[in-house]
C-alpha cells in the first residue's frame, strides 16, 4: 500500500520536504516504518528513533498497526527555552 508521512520541525528540515510517500506491506507497524524509514532517508536515521509517531493524530506506540488511509506524521523531540 502507498502512505504519505508528514514531517515536522528537524525531520523537515533534515529531508527538505513536508512530506515523504512510501510504498509499504499492508498491517505495517510503527516500529516497523520507523526502521524503513531509516533505511531509504539515511539522514533522517538517527532522528526517527528518537521522534514519536501521530497516526490520525493521537500519539501511537511502536505495536500501532497502520492502515493505507491514515493520516501519519512524524514528530521529531522538541527542544528550546
């Protein structure tokens, strides 16, 4: 299935685009797209590890399964003061 992942802050920066489009196994899991991520945005690697994840924006855990329609961001930690 194709999904589009928003990106935010550092992640969008990182890329230079809002946002990514991949092609994905059905019943993909967070941790799972993390890792896939990491493997075809090489910069963005260290970044995704450590970012949370927005399915339909509510916080999802690495277990959260994805579905081909859901809107999906990628929320790198926030810093400053």
């Amino acid at each position: 299935m194709k999904i589009q992942i928003k990106l935010f802050a550092a992640a969008r920066e990182l890329s230079d685009r809002g946002e990514i489009e991949m092609e994905v196994d059905d019943g993909i899991q967070v941790g799972e797209l993390k890792i896939k991520i990491s493997g075809e945005y090489p910069k963005l690697k260290d970044l995704i590890l450590r970012s949370a994840v927005s399915l339909n924006r509510e916080f999802a855990t690495d277990d959260n399964v994805i579905c081909e329609h859901d809107e999906i961001a990628l929320i790198p930690p926030v810093s400053g003061g």
